[in-house]
C-alpha cells in the first residue's frame, strides 16, 4: 500500500498506532520521495534486500515492486503487524532491534534510521553488513557529516571506517515538512557503496586503531602513539616511515595513512 500523507493520518485514527518517540518514528509522507530512496538502491530481483525501521510502510511499497527476496525489521510490534496484513508472507518480517540481528546476508540495505542510535547503527551496518555492495540511509542532516569529513571536528574513528569500507555520496535533503510528526532537523538520503577492494581484517583493524588514537584528539599524533606502542622510540620510528609530522592531530590524518599506519604496527 502506498502511503501518502492523506492516508497516514486515516490509519492513526483507525488503529492504536502512534509515533514512539523512543523509537524515533517519523513516517515519511511523500511517495515520490520514498519511491527516490528506493531507486537509488538499484534493487535486482536476485538480490536480498533489508529495510530498516519501515513504520507503516512509506518505503516498503517501493521496494516490494522489485520483486527481490525482501525483509523488513523493526523494533516495534505495531508496525510488523501492520505491515503483515498488506505484504501477508510476500516479505520476511523480523521484529527485533536490528543491532541484534545478522545481517551478514544482506546484499542491498535501506533504512530511515532513528536519529538517537545513527552512528552506532552504522557502525554496526560497516562491520556486520559485510556481503552488502550498497546501502542507502536517511539519517540527520548534521550527522552526515561523521561520516563524510575528513577533517576538522567532525571528523573521526567512525569517519574513518566508513571512507575505507566504502564510497559515501550524498543525494538529497529531506525537509522536516514531510514527515509525521515534523522533526526538528532536516534529513538526508546518502549511499554507501562497499569498495571492490574491501580489506575486512585490516579495516576492522584499523578502526580499532583510530578509535584508540582518536580518545585524545588534541593530543599529537606522536603522544598518543606513544601511550598506545608504550614505546617513544617505536611512535617515532614510524611516524618517520609514514613520513609524518609528530606533531600532526589525530583529526589531521587521512584514512588511508591509518590504514598504513596499522599494517606496520602489525609488521
């Protein structure tokens, strides 16, 4: 069933549904908007597909059109029940929170993700999701940015993983006007499309690293190296072979000098 913003509100009159604000439900009210997301997925029918928190189903229309061997998951019971009296057992219906789930399967992933959980949620889908060549995720505005800058304070662990799992590319802005209830904040529909040389025990590895390094980001690169070799020779040993300036910040590093970094630690 396509959901538009006439009938979202004439399914919460007629049922006992309401949006959880734990949860953070915001449903989508344009089909056109909805029916974007979805394309740039690039769905074949041979591929298994994995929505993430579809609510009443704004995306799950779209995407069931595909034909493809599609889950939903949600948190929320409401919802799955729902969504099971339109799609019946068209689709799998797993009504858990996804950072419990395996979603090791998965070779397209789409998701309005809960705002609060955004970067966790992420993280988990980097390290977890590792078959899927493409995810396309709306999330806030202001935290697209953790994952796209590679500098300043944005910038970090997480930032890191994401450039080295994948190509990020932002698509559009979603304005809080489409949504029921209205968000605070503006939204974002981006991709992460898995690199063809995706390197899982050095990227995992590195991240690691990062994150170790990154807990004291105003300290330099060399003294945080230090603490973490516990060795002063070691830290400036290979800041030389990187060819790096020991007094450099975590922040001013790009991913693939970490990625170096970690290989000849492990050397």
């Amino acid at each position: 069933m396509e959901i538009n913003r006439s009938n979202v509100f004439e399914i919460l009159r007629n049922t006992d549904i309401r949006p959880d604000k734990d949860y953070g439900q915001n449903f989508l009210l344009e089909p056109e908007i909805a029916n974007s997301i979805v394309e740039l997925a690039d769905i074949l029918e041979s591929e298994r597909v994995l929505e993430i928190g579809p609510g009443l189903g704004s995306l799950t229309h779209f995407i069931d059109m595909k034909n493809a061997h599609f889950s939903v998951c949600d948190i929320d019971y409401r919802m799955i029940d729902f969504l099971k009296i339109f799609y019946k057992d068209r689709i799998a219906y797993i009504n858990d929170d996804i950072r419990k789930v395996n979603v090791s399967s998965y070779d397209k992933i789409i998701g309005n993700l809960p705002y609060n959980i955004t970067t966790e949620l992420v993280e988990y889908l980097l390290l977890n999701a590792i078959k899927a060549k493409k995810m396309v995720l709306m999330i806030q505005l202001e935290a697209f940015n953790r994952f796209y800058d590679l500098s300043g304070e944005n910038y970090g662990a997480i930032s890191v993983l994401t450039r080295l799992c994948c190509d990020v590319e932002k698509h559009f802005v979603v304005k809080p006007g489409i949504f029921h209830p209205v968000p605070k904040c503006k939204s974002v529909v981006f991709t992460l499309t898995r690199k063809h040389n995706y390197n899982e025990e050095g990227i995992i590895g590195t991240y690691k690293l990062a994150k170790s390094l990154f807990l004291n980001r105003r300290k330099t690169i060399y003294n945080n190296l230090k603490n973490y070799l516990g060795d002063a020779n070691k830290a400036s040993e290979l800041l030389s072979k990187l060819d790096l300036d020991p007094n450099l910040r975590p922040e001013n590093i790009k991913p693939e000098i970490y990625f170096r970094m970690y290989q000849l630690i492990q050397k």
